[in-house]
C-alpha cells in the first residue's frame, strides 16, 4: 500500500509463445523467468497483492512457488498471441477484485520477460505515479542511435529508400533528437486509467527512464544476450 492506496501486481505469463517456446519458463541464471518476478516483488513493500494471469498449469505452479498467486486462470478467448494487454490485465483485476472483495487503485503489470528489472525500478516508477498525479508510469530506455527512425531504411521491390525522407539529411548522430522505447520493466496504470479510460496509456502518462543493459525477451539471442550480461555482473539476479 501506498498514501492509503491498494496495489496489485500483475504478471501476465500465457503458455503459447512462438518466438521462444514456453519462454515464460525458460531460465536465466537457472531461474524461471516467471519467477525472477516474484524475487523483486518480494521486497517491494507499496505491492499488496501479486497474481499470474496464465492458461498454462506448470506457468501456474511455478509462480505459486516463486510467491506470486494464481488463484484463476486466463480464459481461452485471452490466450491468443493478439490479445492486447488491456483486456488480460483488465480480467484479472477483475478477477481477483472478487476473490478478495478488496478494490485496488493502483495497477502494477510486470512482464517476466525483462529479468535484468531491480525492484528499485519497480518502486520508482510506483512513488512517481502516486507522487505527480499521472494516469500511468511507463519505464523506458533511450534507444541507440544506431536504430533511431531517422537512420533506418525500407527496401521495395529492391529499391532502398528512407522510411523517413528527413533521414536524407542526417549527417552526424549529434543531430537526432533522443528517442526511447518500452524496456518492459514495469507499467503503473490508475484503475480509472485502465477501466475508465480503457487504457494503459491514458491522456497523461510519465516516462520513468532507466539507465543501464535492458532486454526484454522474445528469442533465442535475447535470452543469450541475457546471460552474457549477468555473467558480466557475476550472474547475480535480484
């Protein structure tokens, strides 16, 4: 809890995958990705209530063994790889708001895809939603210049050109503006932001920028480039 504030955490974590088969259970530091979450979550203290929200039994069971709840499961029509966070994160508030007759205010959604997340990242961003009065807290990381928009390319039928025709006039890195990208380390969402405005975004969202090697994992090279991190930090995972 936080300012008389109740805060769930929710983990979506469904069984179908297919970049990395199963990756919610692939290990990294031989730990499960889905509970490398429950590591951070045990030492936040804003976080009252952490569930899963998965279609997958062993996804299920490991969870429970890492703290986290898994007292439903995700419904069919939720499980499909284009279903949107909104709809996942919304069933399971909902869900667990019945379980435990209890209204939480503020959303915690935590992807097991980014396991190199401290739990300071985590408490940040949640301080800093509840601080400065945004609809939703996103963590994010400064893209490499390498990949900014205006240095990349499309090639049709052979032919390159610039996805944006400004790119012809960049010279030197120095001229790009800084551009970020979601690392996946935590969203805080406002229940009106989520259920009132069906959003997780909302009209008015605070980026949380995190310094630092962030991977969020959806093939085989991620889950490699991981592990070659934290051999780098001697393998130590929160």
């Amino acid at each position: 809890m936080i300012n008389n504030l109740n805060v769930i955490a929710i983990i979506p974590a469904r069984g179908g995958s297919k970049g990395v088969k199963l990756k919610n259970l692939r290990t990294v530091c031989g730990v499960p990705l889905v509970a490398t979450v429950g590591r951070v979550i045990k030492s936040l203290s804003e976080i009252d209530r952490s569930v899963v929200s998965t279609d997958h039994e062993e996804i299920a069971r490991v969870a429970e063994d890492a703290g986290i709840s898994a007292p439903f499961r995700r419904p069919e029509e939720l499980s499909g790889d284009r279903v949107g966070d909104i709809e996942v994160l919304t069933h399971a508030l909902l869900e667990t708001e019945l379980i435990d007759n209890v209204t939480y205010d503020i959303i915690v959604m935590l992807q097991p895809t980014s396991p190199l997340r401290e739990s300071k990242h985590v408490s940040d961003a949640i301080n800093m939603l509840v601080d400065e009065g945004w609809d939703a807290v996103w963590t994010v990381s400064e893209t490499d210049s390498k990949s900014h928009p205006l240095k990349q390319l499309i090639v049709n039928n052979n032919r390159l050109d610039y996805y944006d025709s400004s790119g012809s006039q960049i010279i030197a890195r120095q001229q790009l503006k800084p551009i970020y990208h979601r690392n996946g380390i935590a969203y805080i969402i406002t229940r009106e932001c989520l259920l009132g405005k069906k959003s997780i975004k909302g009209d008015n969202t605070g980026a949380l920028i995190i310094k630092g090697e962030h991977v969020s994992i959806d093939t085989e090279w991620d889950l490699s480039l991981v592990e070659f991190i934290l051999s780098k930090r001697k393998g130590v995972l929160n």
